[in-house]
C-alpha cells in the first residue's frame, strides 16, 4: 500500500508547450476544419488525439497539405526549407516553435557560417534534432552517445573551430558526458554560455533528483516519443531509484510493477497535461497524501505565435462588431493569453 506521493515542482507543461498548445486551440477555434497540423504539435499522444477528435489534422510531409488551408508548424521546430514549402501555395501558416529551439537554430547557423564543425547532442530521427540539423547539415555532425564522437570529430577541419549544440530535452548527465569528451579533444570547444538544454527540462530534472532520493519508486507520466520524459525516467534511475516506471497516463500505470513502495515519487514531461499527473496520484491512493517538493518557480510566458498577433487583433475587433464577442466565441481575447493556461485551453476545446 502506498503511503505517500511526493510530487515534483515543477513538472508538467512548460512555456514553450504551453504557447503552441493555445495557439493551435486558437486556430481551432477560429478557422473552419480542417486545420492541419506538421508534425505532433507536442510529443503527447493524449493532447494529439484531443486536437485530432476536434478535426485537426496531423501530417509528416507539408506537401500532402492542400493549398490555401491553415497550417500550423510544430513546437520541436522544422527544418528551414519545411517552413518554406509550407508557406507556398497560399497555406496560412503559424509556425508554433518554442523560442528556445529557434535560439539554437541561430547558433547553428551562426556558427556554421563562421566556419565551425558544429556537433549537435541530440536523438536521431526526433523532429527538434532533424529540424536543428536542417539548419547547417554540411557542417553539422549527430552525436547521440559518446561512443559517437570518434567518427563525429574524424573530418574536422579546423581544430580551433569546433562547437557543440544539444537539443534541449537531454538529460543533464548525457549531454555533461558528450561535451567533457568533446573538450578534452578541443579544449578551445564553443558551447553556449548556459549550454541548451531549456529551463523547463534542467528545472523538471533538479525537482526530479530531489524526489528520486526519498521515493521507493517514481512514475514518470509522459510520452515515449517524447525526449524530456524520456529523460526524466533516466534522472530518476541515475538518481538511484530502482523502480521507474513511464506511463501516458493512469489506465497504463501496474501498481504491482512499481514492487511494494511505500513512498512513490511524482513527475510529469514537458508535454503531459496535470489532469493525468492528478488522475495518477488518485489511482496511487496514498494513505498519508501528496507531499509537493518545490525546487522552484517558473515564472516563464511566451507569446503567440507572430502570424497568430498579427492575425487576432483584427478578428476581434471584427467579432466585436458583428456578433459582439471574441473570435473564439468563449469570450477569451488574445489580450488574456497570458493568464489562460492549456490545459483550461484543451478543456474547454473538449466542451
Ligand atoms: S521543453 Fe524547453 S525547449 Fe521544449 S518546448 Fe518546452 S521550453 Fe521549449
């Protein structure tokens, strides 16, 4: 029997998710169906399935959308020519990239352009890295493990100028690991000042770490596409915690898995909605509660996409003198994006 649930601060949705979670109800909202979709517009089969019961459309290739219909780029970033294309043929597009992800697109064409052999720490086949990679993909090099960097590093032609990029989701030790080694080849190696990994997966690990020292067992709620979470759940076991189990949500949590733990920790990935983190502790059932342990605040808010700033304000000016309301009907205007979150957002698109 479990006898308490200590859950992470912060955990779930951040900045970056939840500005393309609004943005895409936004469009929902706004724009007849169908309303496409590039990619998962986060790594969450729930949150995608939400969108998709409400006509949304996803797609892997930009071109099997029509002509002159709205399209929305995703939150992992796409490759320079993909948001090309998707702009031709007359397509509304918004493209909902986290600004985090566009500050490395910068660094890597930056420093390509200076002449660097960029290596980017990253997951091959996931969107943000195949998008990242798009960027400067002569000078670019994928490095997944460190086992990696001996062919990575073999065609380097200026040893004074090597850099090193990461996809933001990685696991703090992963990335540590990539970047010493690549240092004690290059000791003049560029990184970035705060290195790339977001606030969102470095708050989420620290918050986790915590936990994992005082838990029996941790259950991570998120997808398996999804890297943050993914990367959580080895958090927790380089932590020390022998029992980790990763769940979409309570109907896939086994309790008997998790062995006979008296305490169970609590996270949830970058994309997981709180409703699931709730509905898991409620199946936890802990006898003593849910005790939260705060690492700290997140006080981050990215705005709507530009397409969609540009684009509200004459909508609802519009509304309010035809039918005397809001473009979305609910009575929500772009001016009150920031105190609204997504996970209201999405509930309020089920209703
Ligand atoms: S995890 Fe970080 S980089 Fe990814 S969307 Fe969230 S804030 Fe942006």
């Amino acid at each position: 029997m479990v006898e308490e649930v200590l859950l992470a601060e912060p955990r779930g949705f951040c900045a970056g998710v939840e500005m393309a979670i609004k943005a895409l109800a936004w469009m929902v909202r706004i724009f007849e169906p169908p309303v496409y979709c590039y990619h998962e517009i986060v790594h969450n089969r729930l949150v995608v399935d939400r969108f998709r019961h409400l006509g949304v459309v996803f797609v892997e290739d930009v071109d099997a959308v029509p002509p002159g219909v709205p399209l929305m780029l995703s939150a992992h970033g796409s490759a320079p020519e993909v948001v090309a294309a998707a702009r031709a043929k007359g397509r509304f597009v918004v493209n909902a990239v986290c600004p985090l992800v566009t500050k490395v697109h910068h660094e890597a064409k930056v420093r390509a352009q200076k002449g660097y052999t960029v290596l980017y720490v990253g997951h091959a086949g996931h969107d943000e890295a195949v998008g990242t990679l798009a960027v400067a993909p002569e000078q670019m090099r994928l490095v997944e493990h460190e086992a990696d960097l001996e062919s990575a590093l073999a065609d380097v032609a200026d040893p004074d100028r090597v850099a090193l990029l990461a996809q933001t989701t990685l696991a703090l030790h992963d990335w540590e690991g990539i970047m010493n080694g690549a240092r004690a080849r290059f000791p003049e190696l560029w990184t970035a000042t705060r290195d790339d990994l977001c606030f969102a997966t470095t708050n989420r690990q620290a918050a986790l770490r915590v936990v994992s020292a005082r838990s029996d067992a941790v259950v991570v709620i998120g997808s398996a596409n999804s890297s943050n979470t993914v990367a959580l759940a080895k958090v927790a076991a380089d932590a020390g915690c022998e029992r980790v189990v990763r769940v979409d949500g309570p109907d896939e949590l086994d309790l008997d898995a998790l062995g006979d733990p008296r305490v169970v920790g609590v996270t949830a990935g970058a994309s997981a909605p709180e409703d699931l983190v709730q509905a898991v502790v409620e199946k936890l059932n802990p006898t003593r509660g849910v005790e939260p342990v705060f690492v700290t605040d997140e006080t981050e808010y990215f705005p709507p996409p530009r397409e969609l700033r540009d684009l509200l304000p004459a909508l609802e000016a519009l509304a309010s003198l035809t039918v005397g309301g809001s473009p979305s009907g609910t009575g929500r205007s772009l001016a009150d994006d920031r105190s609204a979150d997504a996970s209201r957002a999405l509930a309020d698109l089920r209703g």
